[in-house]
C-alpha cells in the first residue's frame, strides 16, 4: 500500500513539475506542424485588441514589420515588432506617440526602405485617421499627423502604392457634411502630393489593389438603407487620373444578428476577384455560421460573373496532391468535401486576406472551421485562385484554440508570410507569425525545450486520464468473469491443457470484446491518436484495425502466459488477457477522447 501511494505522488509531483516548466519562458509556443510548405506558427506577442495584426515585407522577404495594439498603463499603445530572415524577433518595442485608442493599423513598405504607418484614434474631436513613417529600425521618423479633417469620423480605410511610387489613401466617412469616399495621396517621405477629395459620395469601405500596368482597382459598398449593402467596382487610370463609371457587382443583407464583412479586391494578370462574408451569431432554431462569396471578371472588363458560395473542406486533414506554380507552394488539396462528416464543407469561412503578386495566381487566406473527431475550432487555411475560380486550398495553420484575422504578404521570392490572432480570453489575443521562406522554416520547425516538456506532460497528462477511466474497464470485465465463475462452478477444474477449458477461454475473450463495445461511449474507438493526420482512406483501415491489433497482443500475451505458467489457470490467463487489454485500449483511446 505504501509503495503504491508513494508512486501516486511521485507521478502527481512529475505532472506538477513539468506544468511549470512548460509555464516558463522555453521559448515561443508554437502551433502544429501541417502543410509541408508551411512553418510551425511562432507566438511574436500578444494583442489587447480583436484586429487584424498590421503585416509588411521588405522586398527581399526580410527585415518583415508587424504592429498591432497593446496594453498601457493609462492607455492603449501602438506596438511594434521586426523579425529577420529566420524570424527572430529583433526590434520589439511600445512606439512613443500619442495614443488614446488606436486600432485598425496598417503598415506599407514603398519598396525603398522606408515604413509607413496608418491607424485609426480618436486623440481629437472625432475618431481620424493617422499616420507616420518609421526608421529601418522601427523608430518614428516623423511626428504622427492627423490626415482626415479634425470634425470628420472615418469609418475605415485602405492604403497602398500607386504606380508613380507614392502612397494611395482612401478612406470613408458615413457622416458630416459629405459623406462618401475620399482620396490624399503621400509621397514616400509622408509629404502631402494631392488633398483630400471627395471620389465617391455615400460610399464607405473602399479596398484597393495595384494592377501591374499601374491601374488601380477599386471596391466599395454603398448602404440603401440599413440592412442592404451593395458592392461597387471601378478603374483609376494611370493615364488621366479618372475612375471609370461605377458598376454594381455584389449585393447582400446583413439585418439583426448578422455581421457583414466588406469586400476585398485581388487581383491576377488577367481576372479580377472582389471577396465579402456574411456572418451570422446565430439566435433561435439557425445555428452560427459564416459565408465567404465572391464575383469574377476579366482584367479590363466590367462584366462580373454571378456570385458564388465559397467552399472548403472541414477536415484538418486534406488529402494533397502535388503541383507547380510560382508562388512557394506545392501542394494542393481539392476544395470538394466528402461524405463523411469531418470531410463536408465547413460551417465557416470568412475574414478573408488577400495579396496581389500580379501573376497567374491569387493567393487567399480564410479563417475555416475545422472539425477533429470531437472538436470544432475555427483555423487558417490559404486558397489558390486562377481562371475565375478556386484552384485548391491548404490549412495554414493549426493551433490549440480559435485562430481569426489572417493577414498574408508575399515576397520578392514568392515566398509567403502569415499572422494571425489566437483567442487567449478578453484583451489577451496571441499574435502569431508563419512563414513559407525556406531559411525561417528551418529554425521555426526545430524541436524545442518547450516541445519536448510539453511532450512529456502530454504523455504523463494521458496516463492519468487514462486511470480514471478504469471503473469503466470493471464494467466490461464482470460479464466474461461471471462466464468463468459458472463454468468453473460446473467443471471444477479450469486446467487450460483441457479443452473444454480452452473452449471456455475463448468464449470469454468472445464475451470480454463485445461487451467492451457496448458499454464504451459511441465512436469511443474512432479517437486514435494523430489520426487527423493520416488521410483517407487509411484513417478508416487504422480505426477499424486498431482494436483488433490491441486484441490480437491481448491474446498473445494471454497464451504465453498460459504456456510459461505452472498452474495452467482459465482464470489467470484470461486475466492477464483483460489487463493488457484494458491498458492498452485506455491508454490509446482515452487521451484523445478526452483531449480532442
């Protein structure tokens, strides 16, 4: 008794032992290993708000920028973040400026070493629109400036280059005098080159892209009246600087528990995508969900194709095939679900980010519900675009909790670069980096002191589970024990180098398997380990041959110790059968059962 409880404590004080290792600083927590071309995501920080983390690549794919918005002692802070080419984090700073409550960062390299960064606040009368240029070293370079009027509320905006090298700003307000879409343009040292200008009255949410012939594409919504959101596409030509006339591409209703994400703009050398989500927070019998559509045309063309739904496979698994393509990528699942559950298309697919690398492929990345065997969670998944259509898709990134805001960028190389935000409860969102640049992949996919404590408090953390499970193990022994009591009550000798003993002994085993399927929870057998990670249809082989694997040992080991024994026991051998059994069964099924 006393050898027993003193090993109880020493497994509790190893499990307590190894959760305060795994507590301390071992290292960035990391998300699971997926697709071959992508890194494990590294934690690079942690964000106060639920917005998009701020994200920008050197030419060269390295130094990359990262902003988003911490928490101050009296006030929220703009943060910055620098990573080299093996994503280590080497400048991490609070940015010194006036700050009230800023969100909605964005920041822009203009290809000549200069950073530039844009956010929202409400430092003065109305919430404006900001912005600053920073040093090679993430230091303010100049002093911010308000670049919306002082009495004007904006309600979002978007920023980029133009073809002449300077800095596109549109912006919206929905209220003042003239609300509408507005337009200033900066040169790279943040000079003003043209005013504000009223461009499109009553609209809001403008989006824009660069084509490579420097003509900029523009998408924006216009509101009817509050539920119905309509989406508008037009040109700006390099040539004489004026839009095209507006043409409607998209409409949709966002009423009373619905949220409407506005549209985005990609583009490819010779199509034109626009992207929006419907996202519904469910209230009576309609479950939550959340819809991605989009519309097509070709480059130069004002005819846009009919919207479509878009859809992506649940499963964390796909099944990949491989391809070829520009961009540092090269595999692709199908984005055509199963009939199983875990394989159909997911209830949510939205928050879309895009890049525009002017090729033949779009690149775009979608927060995705994806399903284990007993766990939902919303992760990132990165689709491939040609043709009007989606090519194929990979998940990106998968962590232990909800993943949303993806924000993409690609590189000189066509290398991609990936943030997004994990829920770590209110105001705490971790901000986590993923890469396809072969030199960071190498560092970040390392094993680290984390991993492997965490591993091992894994396994230690499995084991217990798996204890407690055993009052269930004694459910599905007494019928197979009650069998051999009444047969060794009627026989008397239970000599196994008998047959009918023999025979008795494989009504039990026959007794014992059954009754062990019976009384475990439905699909108690389906959670074997890592089996989101074996594609179709070995998951099906694995499920169905495991148990008999665990049986076939059970057995085995039941035999040999029936042949080695002196006694020859029924009883005995049907017990050390049970036992290896058991063990086995609750130390492989229970873990996954209980931690999905």
């Amino acid at each position: 008794m006393f050898k027993k409880s003193s090993s109880a404590r020493l497994v509790l004080i190893l499990m307590a032992m190894m959760s305060l290792l795994v507590g301390c600083d071992l290292g960035a927590e990391k998300s699971f290993r997926v697709a071959s071309d992508w890194s494990r995501g590294a934690t690079v920080g942690t964000s106060a708000l639920s917005n998009p983390v701020s994200l920008c690549v050197d030419a060269g794919g390295s130094p990359v920028h990262l902003a988003w918005v911490t928490e101050g002692e009296s006030s929220e802070l703009l943060h910055y973040v620098q990573l080299n080419e093996r994503a280590d984090v080497v400048v991490d700073r609070d940015l010194e400026v006036p700050a009230r409550h800023p969100h909605r960062l964005q920041l822009l390299s203009d290809g000549r070493g200069g950073t530039h960064l844009f956010w929202q606040d409400s430092i003065e009368e109305a919430l404006g629109l900001y912005y600053m240029r920073l040093t090679s070293e993430g230091q303010p370079a100049s002093y911010p400036i308000r670049l919306s009027p002082v009495d004007v509320t904006v309600g979002s905006f978007s920023t980029g280059p133009n073809a002449r090298g300077e800095i596109e700003v549109f912006w919206s307000s929905e209220n003042g005098d003239h609300p509408g879409i507005y337009n200033i343009i900066l040169d790279s040292w943040g000079s003003l080159v043209s005013p504000n200008a009223l461009i499109r009255e009553g609209g809001h949410d403008p989006h824009f892209a660069l084509a490579g012939d420097g003509t900029l594409h523009l998408t924006w919504m216009q509101k009817p009246s509050y539920e119905e959101h309509e989406i508008y596409y037009s040109t700006l030509s390099p040539v004489d600087a004026t839009f095209q006339e507006a043409t409607q591409v998209g409409f949709y209703n966002a009423g009373t528990g619905q949220v409407g994400y506005p549209p985005r703009i990609g583009l490819t050398n010779d199509t034109v995508y626009i992207f929006w989500s419907v996202e519904r927070r469910g209230g009576g019998l309609t479950p939550p969900a959340a819809e991605s559509f989009y519309v097509a045309s070709s480059r130069g063309g004002m005819e846009f194709s009919q919207a479509k739904l878009i859809e992506i496979p649940r499963t964390t698994n796909p099944s990949y095939s491989r391809v070829e393509g520009e961009l540092s990528y090269s595999e692709l699942a199908a984005p055509v679900g199963g009939t199983a559950a875990v394989y159909a298309n997911s209830p949510f697919v939205y928050q879309v980010a895009l890049v525009s690398p002017d090729g033949p492929k779009l690149p775009a990345a979608f927060a995705t519900q994806l399903s284990t065997r007993n766990q939902d969670l919303i992760q990132i998944t990165l689709t491939i675009w040609a043709d009007g259509a989606m090519e194929g898709y990979q998940v990106a990134a998968r962590t232990r909790s909800i993943s949303l805001r993806p924000v993409l960028a690609v590189d000189s190389l066509g290398d991609f670069h990936l943030t997004w935000i994990d829920t770590g409860g209110f105001g705490k969102y971790q901000v986590y980096y993923a890469t396809t640049s072969p030199e960071a992949k190498a560092v970040l996919n390392r094993i680290t002191t984390r991993d492997v404590f965490s591993g091992v408090f894994n396994v230690l953390w499995g084991l217990g589970q798996a204890v407690s499970f055993f009052p269930v193990f004694f459910f599905w022994l007494l019928p197979p024990l009650v069998w051999i009591a009444v047969f060794s009550y009627i026989r008397v000798d239970d000599d196994l180098t008998r047959t009918p003993s023999k025979v008795a002994l494989g009504i039990a085993f026959t007794i014992y398997f059954f009754t062990k399927f019976f009384v475990l929870p439905a699909g108690f057998m389906s959670y074997v380990p890592f089996i989101d990670q074996i594609p179709p249809p070995f998951d099906e082989w694995l499920m169905i041959g495991l148990p008999l694997i665990v049986l076939g040992l059970a057995i085995l080991g039941s035999l040999l110790h029936a042949r080695r024994s002196e006694t020859k026991s029924l009883f005995a051998a049907f017990l050390v059968f049970a036992l290896i059994d058991g063990v086995v069964s609750l130390s492989i099924y229970v873990p996954a059962y209980l931690g999905g």
